[in-house]
C-alpha cells in the first residue's frame, strides 16, 4: 500500500494506515543502519505494528504492502541502504509482522464474541444503561432511537437448538433483512431476530416470512415462531423480546399444534394473565365442581374448550373428540349441572371461556394435583 494509495483512503482510516507506516518507517530506518530487525527491540516494533495494523482494521496482505512501500521509499532515501539489508529486512521482519497480525485478529474476534454476547443479554434483558447501550450498539450498526421487533423460534418436541439451526436462521435473515442493524443469536433454547421495522408491514410478517424460508431450507426440524410487537427505543427490544417469549410460552399451553403464534390472537390471554390471582379465582370457583365428575375433569374440559372452537356446533365438537354427539350433549349437561354455568346462555358461556382459558394459563388442574 502506497503513500499515493493511502491518500485515497477515507480520513480515519488514512490517519490509522498512517500510523502504522510511521511505526513502520521508525523501525526500517534503523534497519538502514545495519542492525536489522534480529534484536528483541525491533522485534517488538514489527510486532506492534502488526497488531496496530489488525486493530485497524488492515488485513495481513496491506500490512505487509505497506511494510514493503516503506522500505522501498527508505531505500530511495537511505544511501546506506543494502541489498543485504533489505533482504534482512523483509526476512526477519515480515513472518513476525503477518503473525502479530493474525494473532491480534483472534484476539479481537474472541473479544468481540463476548462483547456481542453480553451487549446482546443486556439489550434483551433491557436493565443495562441506557447510554452505554446506546454507545455499544454502534459497532452492530443498530439504531436503538428506530423501532425493532424480536422473532423467536422455538424447536418443537423438546429439541434442543443445535449450532445447524443457529447457521441456517442466521442465512435466512440475513437473506431476508441483510447485515444492517440485524442481530441473530439464541437464548434460552430459542433462536431470536433483531430485526429493524419496515414500515406499512403486518406485525406478524417477519414471523411468517422466516418460518416459510426456514422450512425451506430445514424441510426436516420443526419450529413454533412467534413475534413481539415493534417499539421505539433502547428498552423497546426488551419489550419486544418479552412479547415474543410470553407468546411461545402461550401457545404452548393453549394451541401446542400450531407453529405460528398469530400476535392479535394472544391479546385477551394477555390480559387475562395479568392478574393471576384473580384468575386463579375464578378458575377455582368455576371449574372445581368438574372435578368430582366420574373420570376427572379433564374430559369435560376438553369438550367444552372444543365446542367453543367450534361456534358450539356439537356435531363437529363430536368428531373432533372421536366421540359421538350424544357423549357432547351428555357432557354440557353434566357441566351446567355441576357448575350451574350453561354455556347456551351468553354471560354464562363468557364466563365460562375465561375459566377454560385460565385454567391452560395456569394450568390447571396438574397445579391442583401437585
């Protein structure tokens, strides 16, 4: 890299290329002496230089071409200058200067490892300070003033999340989204996404949009996804990210055969779930009744979760069950009879809903039995 080639570069980056040929033209100017680069001082010198030139941002090859420029303008200049002193130089001093490079560049690349990872804990759990958030998002090209949103995806079947899944969501949004303020990584075994907001977008589609590219690619694992909601702000991923794992958790308990966690359909589970004592309440008050029910209560759950799903239509609720439409009609006789809440009467059937809704947040009624 030449002097005329250093010109050309941006201005920070010409200032640092410049100071490492100055390190370098310090140490080859006292190799125009004869003494080489064999003692332990010049050693050194080349040595850090190599390692300024990785901090940089230079690569091994653009050190060693400005190593090589540096020499080959001190020996225009330096009538002292040999054949053998040149042959000193680069021999002794290039090996040095590629490995410092190279051993420099593990370092960082170790160190920015960890710097992701807990820059990226922080970010999710949303308790780090906010300037210093602010400030270590920089190097990941994130704008924590935009609003993001988190997508989560979760291996069904209690799989665990293995380093093939994180490449393979990784190629996805980067396929998707790009390198730009996008971060992917996994926390508690599920695979998470960063993602900036698009305007004029469904809540809902970046989910929808990874999970068809992740089928793809993975015809053969099984994921749920879910999404948070997009906000504004340092703390916005944190809530974002909350959103996201309170819906995974959701459709576990209340829709575990679907592998995509529709944001609007949670809402009223959300609200439901804020006050769970008094959830807890009405459970109990609703629901323990069915318990002295022949066969425990969970029949009688099942059918009348499954004949809400169904409009009330008793026919379908029977063959979803594999039962026949005189059990259905038998069991919400036997609910109205030991609750005294008949779900063909509507503020009787809400209330109802909510109990049945309840008692899967809760759940209920393996909490009871422990």
């Amino acid at each position: 890299m030449s002097s005329q080639e250093r010109r050309a570069l941006p201005g920070e980056v010409r200032r640092q290329a410049d100071d490492v040929a100055a390190l370098i033209s310090d140490l080859v100017d006292r190799a125009t002496r004869g003494t080489g680069v064999n003692t332990s001082e010049h050693v050194a010198m080349v040595h850090a230089a190599g390692v300024r030139a990785a901090e940089v941002g230079l690569s091994a090859g653009e050190a060693v071409e400005l190593y090589l420029s540096v020499v080959l303008d001190a020996r225009g200049d330096a009538d002292a200058w040999s054949g053998e002193a040149l042959l000193a130089a680069l021999r002794d001093a290039i090996p040095v200067l590629v490995q410092a490079h190279q051993s420099a560049g593990q370092t960082m690349v170790r160190q920015q490892a960890v710097a992701r990872v807990e820059f990226i804990d922080d970010l999710l759990r949303g308790d780090a300070d906010i300037a210093s958030l602010v400030q270590r998002a920089e190097p990941f090209g994130l704008d924590l003033s935009a609003s993001h949103q988190v997508v989560l995806a979760t291996p069904t079947a209690a799989r665990l999340v293995e380093d093939r899944d994180q490449n393979s969501f990784n190629r996805t949004v980067l396929e998707r989204y790009g390198d730009r303020g996008v971060l992917v990584t996994t926390k508690a075994n599920h695979l998470v996404a960063v993602l900036p907001v698009r305007a004029g977008r469904d809540v809902d589609e970046p989910a929808r949009e990874l999970q068809e590219n992740l089928r793809r690619t993975e015809p053969r694992r099984s994921w749920r996804f879910a999404v948070g909601r997009p906000y504004a702000g340092p703390y916005g991923v944190a809530r974002s990210y909350q959103q996201a794992r309170e819906a995974i958790v959701l459709a576990e308990r209340l829709h575990p055969e679907d592998d995509m966690v529709p944001t609007r359909d949670l809402l009223i589970y959300r609200v439901l779930g804020r006050d769970r004592a008094a959830l807890a309440d009405l459970v109990e008050t609703v629901l323990t009744p069915l318990t002295r029910a022949r066969g425990g209560p969970e029949p009688l759950i099942d059918t009348l979760e499954t004949y809400f799903a169904t409009r009330e239509v008793a026919t379908e609720t029977a063959r979803r069950l594999h039962v026949s439409v005189r059990t259905v009609t038998y069991r919400l006789a036997r609910i109205t009879q030991l609750t005294e809440y008949d779900p063909s009467v509507p503020t009787q059937r809400l209330t109802l809903q909510a109990a049945i809704v309840g008692a899967r947040l809760l759940p209920w009624p393996a909490s009871e039995q422990k």
